[in-house]
C-alpha cells in the first residue's frame, strides 16, 4: 500500500515536478488538526498509489518552503500539476474533499 513520502526543503522542487498531481500536507507535531487529517492523508497516498503522489512537510524542519508559499496556519495542503500550485485546503476537511481535488488533476 501506497505511503505518504516525507517531503523537505531539499527535495521538494524535485517531487513537485513529476508528471503527476501532488498533494502536499504542510503539518507540525503540535498541531492538533494536522493530527487529524495525517491518517487521511496516508490513505490518499494508497488510494492514488501510481496515478498521484502524496507527501508531507514538517513547517518546523524546513522552514525554507514553508516561507517560500507564505504557509501561516495548517494544516495547510497544497495540490501543484507540473510544478505549479492549482488547489489549496486549509485545515481538516473530509478525505472525500482533498480525494476530490486530487482527481481533478488526473
């Protein structure tokens, strides 16, 4: 089954650059909400597992990018096609609406 892949201020413009959509989760270990949408967010990356990837940035251990979109509350998650950003969710919202925003990219 498909994992979210961590994501960080090194690697980030590679991985937003593949072929396919990318779902980013802008998170931090204090961040109550972000709790609560990690789970979901590990279910998108198997449900899309092949078709889109799914990652996650800890704000905290890589602030560079964090800044670079001006990322002041999360979660916040950000969908980018070809390097591009083309959606953005701020806060916890239902798997169906994130499952949503990603297949509109497909």
């Amino acid at each position: 089954m498909g994992k979210a892949i961590e994501i960080t201020d090194a690697n980030f413009d590679e991985v937003i650059k593949t072929g396919q959509p990318v779902l980013v989760d802008f998170w931090a270990e204090w961040c109550g909400p972000c709790k609560m949408i990690g789970p979901v967010v590990e279910e998108l990356a198997g449900d899309f597992e092949g078709k889109a990837v799914i990652g996650k940035i800890n704000v905290d251990d890589n602030p560079a990018i964090s800044a670079r979109f001006g990322i002041r509350s999360i979660p916040t998650l950000l969908v980018f096609k070809n390097g591009e950003i083309v959606d953005k969710q701020i806060g916890a919202v239902p798997k169906t609406a994130l499952a949503d925003k990603i297949k509109a990219q497909l």
